[in-house]
C-alpha cells in the first residue's frame, strides 16, 4: 500500500507540475508607470505598484527602465490588484535582485506612494 501511494504521489506531480516554466518578457515600457509584459500566448498591461513620478522626470525614468529591463527581458511578476482595467504589480528581473519601483525611488525619479 505504501509503494502504490508514493507511485502515486509521484505521478501525481509529474502530471501536475509542468516541466518547462515559461516566464513573462517586457514587449514594451509604454511610460514610467506603464508597461506590457508578454509569454507566449498573451500580453498584459501592468501599472507599477506605488510609483508616482514627477512630470518633469518622466522622460529621464521612462528611459532608465528601459535600459535596465531592455525589451524581452525575463521579469517575475508580484501582483497586487486591479485599477480601471490594468494589473497593479510589483515587477522584478527573473533573479529578484531589481524591481521597477524601487529602481526609480533610488534615483530620485519617484516618490514612494505606499506605506512601507
């Protein structure tokens, strides 16, 4: 009885589990706020969760993403809810050591609108 359950709890995780992961990828950075992530069968428009960036940086934070997550980046995605349509969400590069947010706070390009 003991081998037909552990028989069974490993194909139970075979079959439940997929082998290959596929991660979202920047498609584009629309503003300093916005962007759309990809994989392979849809596309998602993201607003950064507790971002608020001046209009006068807006240009100068917009290019910073861009060149710290070029387009078809991998980035791991936290999300946090939903305002008018658009997934609210933390954004990380596929490691975990960069969020989007807290790259533009560090350059003094936004202020940080949530409590810590």
């Amino acid at each position: 009885m003991k081998k037909l359950s552990k028989i069974f709890l490993i194909i139970w995780l075979i079959i439940l589990n997929p082998v290959i992961v596929n991660s979202a990828e920047i498609l584009q950075i629309k503003s300093s706020n916005t962007i759309l992530v990809g994989d392979q069968n849809r596309n998602l428009t993201i607003g950064l969760f507790c971002v608020d960036v001046n209009e006068n940086d807006e240009i100068e934070a917009t290019n910073l993403l861009k060149s710290e997550f070029p387009r078809g980046s991998k980035v791991k995605i936290k999300p946090f809810g939903f305002k008018e349509n658009i997934l609210i969400a933390k954004v990380f590069n596929i490691k975990g050591t960069k969020e989007m947010a807290e790259l533009l706070v560090a350059n003094n390009l936004s202020s940080e609108i949530c409590p810590s």
